[in-house]
C-alpha cells in the first residue's frame, strides 16, 4: 500500500464533488479524502505502489485544481 499527501485549493464540498468520479474511478485509488478542515486542504490517497504522484497530481491539475506536495 502506497500513501501519497498532498497540498491542494479544494476548499469546498462543491470542489471535492466535482473531483470526485476521476478519484473514484481510478482503478489504482483504493481510497482517498480531503480535509476540509486543514489549512492545506490535504489530499490524501491509499493505492497500491504503482501509482505515481505525477499521475495524481496531472488528475487534480486537469479539472483545474492546485496541488503540490505536503
């Protein structure tokens, strides 16, 4: 199991709704949430060690959303 965090500006239960389908259908994502109520907005995703960071961030960034690492 591989755990990536990062920094992100979803800061709204709207913004993680429209984020939402490209995490969940993601075949690597085993899970994922963020928090609202962190500073960073933390994204935090379990998956299984063939995903990669870049590819979690090219995700988040195409939808219009910043990230970066925590």
């Amino acid at each position: 199991m591989k755990l990536i965090i990062l920094r992100t500006d979803i800061k709204t239960k709207k913004k993680v709704k429209k984020i939402k389908p490209f995490l969940n259908e993601h075949p690597i994502i085993t899970n994922w949430s963020i928090d609202l109520e962190d500073i960073d907005n933390v994204l935090r995703i379990e998956a299984n060690e063939s995903l990669h960071e870049e590819e979690v961030k090219h995700i988040v960034q195409k939808e219009g959303f910043y990230c970066e690492n925590l």
